[in-house]
C-alpha cells in the first residue's frame, strides 16, 4: 500500500468533503492502485497566515479506471473511486 500525497484546489477539496464528489481524475504517472491511500492537501491561495496549520483529508482508492478502458479517458490519465478513511 502506498500513500500518495496530492495537492488540490479549494473548489475540488469541499466537493470531497461533503461527500458530492466520490472520484478523482489524475494523470497516472504514480501508478494509483485498488487499496493505495491519498492524503489530499488543501492548496491555500491568497493571504496565508505564517504558522497556519496545512489542511488535509486521507482517502482510500477504491476502483482504478486506467486510460483505453472506455472512451474519453486521456491517454496517461485515469479515474480513481475514494472513500473516506475514518481517522
């Protein structure tokens, strides 16, 4: 199992939040796999206050959708399902 540490912008972090957004789409260039975990990193634009703790989230990769699998996924991209891993 591997952990693979992803930045992610605000409007993608509170869709995973709430729990609206139960995939990701990501070049494929770790080679993502069924059971691997995603620790998403909040990206902080604007003022940042110095000292201010990093927002993160750890998921688990539960279904891996590689490209040439169907139509319409980017050559070198796939489709990972995620679920939330209770911490």
């Amino acid at each position: 199992m591997t952990t693979h540490v992803l930045k992610i912008e605000r409007r993608w972090w509170d869709a995973i939040r709430d729990g609206s957004k139960t995939f990701e789409v990501r070049r494929n260039d770790r080679n993502y796999q069924r059971g691997d975990r995603v620790q998403f990193q909040l990206i902080l634009t604007g003022p940042v206050v110095m000292g201010a703790p990093i927002e993160f989230e750890i998921y688990e990769i539960t279904y891996v959708l590689p490209s040439g699998a169907i139509p319409g996924i980017e050559h070198g991209y796939c489709v990972f399902g995620i679920k939330e891993i209770e911490q």
